[in-house]
C-alpha cells in the first residue's frame, strides 16, 4: 500500500463516518472517531454488497456511499446495543 492509498482511506474513512455520524447520531464523533467509523463502515459496507449481489460503481463517491452504509448501519447496531445494556 503506498501513502496515496492510505491517505485516500483516510480521507474516504474520515467523510463517510462524518455522514453516518451526523445521519445516525445527529454529530460526529471527531476527526479520529469519524475515520474507524468509516473505515470500518467501508468494510461492512463492502462485505454486506458483496453478498448481496449490489455493484454501486468504482471511484471515490461509491467508496463514500459505501463506506457510509456500512457505517450508519454499524452505528445503528452500537445504538441498539448500548439501549439493551
């Protein structure tokens, strides 16, 4: 992995859990927060359209909007777990 590859997840990680968080939450959860959100909302997001058959496209706007699904859903599963506790 180069720098520019890791700077464009960081970058991708840091917006779409900024999305998630203002969408699911009402606010982010700050500039380190908001990347392991998305990063591993991109990963989620990835897995969960790979098993369902869905392509959104290549480049950094289906990176975003997939990084963002899988956010948003992770954080709605935190949120439904941090209410059971």
């Amino acid at each position: 992995m180069d720098n520019h590859s890791l700077i464009a997840w960081l970058v991708i990680g840091a917006i779409a859990g900024w999305l998630a968080g203002t969408f699911v939450r009402g606010g982010g959860f700050g500039l380190i927060g908001d990347i392991v959100v998305g990063i591993i909302g991109a990963f989620i997001g990835g897995w969960l359209a790979g098993v369902l058959h869905i392509h959104v496209g290549t480049g950094w706007i289906s990176a975003i909007l997939t990084g963002f699904v899988g956010a948003a859903l992770l954080l709605i599963i935190l949120r439904a777990v941090r209410r059971r506790a």
